[in-house]
C-alpha cells in the first residue's frame, strides 16, 4: 500500500467531562455517583440499556487532572503517563437535563476506579469516551432472563426499568450476603433470586446452579422456546459454564442471547480487554466440539 492509498486516520475522539452532583452508597460494595454536564445534552441517544462509557482517569502519579485531551496526553507524553480507561454502564442518562448516574462495585482500595467513586466529592471533574453498546430488552419478549454479578447489576437493573409493566421475567442476582441486596424495580410477573456467594467456590458459580434449577419456561425440559430472551453478564468464568449450559445443553438460539464476560479473576480491564478475543474463541470452539 503506497502513502496514498493509506487507510485514513482515526477520527479523533474528543472525551465529554462531567462534574460529580453527589454520591449515593447504595449497598456496601455498590456506590452510585451522579453528574451533570452540558455535554451530556449533545449527545445521541439511544435506546440501549447495556450502553456504556469509557472513562479516562490519570495514572497514579500523573501531574495533570481533569478536564484532560487523552489524545494530546497521548501525543506528547510516554505510554507510563496515558491515561487509563475503565469502562462503566451507564445506569441512567437524562440527555435533556445533562444528567447521568453510574455504580460502581467497590472493595476497599482496591482498583482504580471504585476508590475513586468511594472519595469523589461534589465538583470533581471527570472525562469519558463513548457513550457505547447494542442491546436492549425485547419488550415484546414472552420470557426474560437475566442473570449478573454486582458487575452485571447497573445493566440488569437497567433492562427491568425499560420493560412493560406485564413483562415476564426471571432474574438471578449474585451479591456477597443478605445485607448488599441494590435496590431492583418489582414487577408484577418477575421472578427475583438472590444468590449469596459461597465464598469456597468461583466467584458466579453458584449462579449456573441456581439457573439450571430455575423455572423458566422451556429451561428445565432443555428446549429454550423462541420467546425467550436471555441476558447474562459478569465474571468471565462463569460466563463460560453458563454458555455451555444454556445454548448448548438447554438449547437457547444464541441469537436470542446476549452471554458475555465483563471481568475475569488476576486480569485487570487492560489484561482482560486484550486475551477477550482469544478468551472467547476458545470458549466457542470447546461448546461447538461439545
């Protein structure tokens, strides 16, 4: 390929900054951080409850703040100082009144981003690429499931905020114990499960037991009817035997279902973002030779 013929260059992405409004400390793992920001109203909404942003956040150490330009951080510093990048659902946007709020799973100091929800303060700037994603809920759906850890929480409860009043659905909730229980939108023909981790087993693991126990319709016969929608999320390894049981032992149209890792144990987000692909590929060709 000649100079000429050379791909165009990447679009530059300008990140949109918002300033924090408050704090909400829904449970103790789970704090939710609301901000405005005039950018917010610009941008394009779109239907998705799985939507997400990528916020960009200085490096320990770094000798720059919010409002930053990541690209000319990029440009003119070396990789150490780049901003790092944490991706978040968006758990609820108001376009029109500049607001938009986002959980955050915290454990101590642990991370880069959950300390940072635990100590924001009002006024605190921060920046974000995006906003991402490509699934919403099928309102017209006969059955939903939805299955998550604390990850998965902000999409779940996302998806059961958009859905009809007479929506069915079955939803399974892994959290550490009976006090951390977030908040959950009841509707009249929802099956709630809460699963208490077991601290001797995977983290998610006893979600594909409580899943493969559940009656949902068609699940328990193995033949996943076409009404049915699924929505599993959270960490990578569970997602992995949820798959083999759901699409390949129950049957579900992997159409019909929306199964992915969030998070996988010893990986950061900059680890497991770049194994995902081959993650993935390997666990799709063991349930095709399943």
């Amino acid at each position: 390929m000649t100079n000429a013929e050379e791909a165009p260059a990447r679009p530059r992405r300008t990140p949109t900054h918002v300033r924090v409004e408050r704090t909400e400390r829904l449970t103790r793992d789970l704090v939710r951080v609301h901000f405005s920001g005039d950018g917010l109203r610009a941008l394009e909404p779109k239907p998705l409850t799985d939507a997400y942003v990528k916020l960009l956040f200085p490096p320990r150490g770094a000798d720059y703040a919010a409002p930053f330009d990541p690209e000319q951080i990029r440009a003119e510093r070396p990789r150490e100082e780049w901003p790092v990048t944490r991706t978040y659902t968006i758990r609820a946007i108001d376009h029109a009144a500049g607001t938009l709020a986002i959980d955050f799973v915290v454990h101590g100091d642990t991370g880069l981003a959950g300390p940072w929800a635990t100590a924001a303060r009002a006024g605190d700037v921060i920046g974000f690429l995006g906003p991402g994603g490509a699934w919403a809920p099928e309102s017209e759906a006969a059955h939903h499931l939805f299955v998550g850890d604390e990850s998965a929480y902000p999409a779940i409860a996302a998806a059961l905020d958009a859905l009809p009043q007479d929506a069915a659905c079955t939803v399974v909730l892994e959290v550490a114990d009976a006090s951390v229980h977030p908040p959950v939108r009841a509707l009249p023909h929802m099956n709630l499960v809460w699963v208490h981790r077991d601290e001797t087993r995977s983290h998610g693991g006893g979600l594909v037991d409580v899943v493969a126990a559940a009656d949902v319709p068609g699940l328990r016969d193995g033949d996943a009817p076409d009404g049915l929608r699924v929505f599993v999320h959270g960490n990578a390894e569970m997602i992995k035997e949820m798959r083999r049981l759901l699409i390949v032992e129950k049957s579900v149209a992997r159409a019909h279902a929306s199964i992915s890792g969030y998070w996988r144990p010893g990986h950061d987000e900059d680890a497991w973002q770049s194994s995902k692909r081959e993650f993935v590929q390997q666990m799709e060709q063991e349930q095709d030779r399943a």
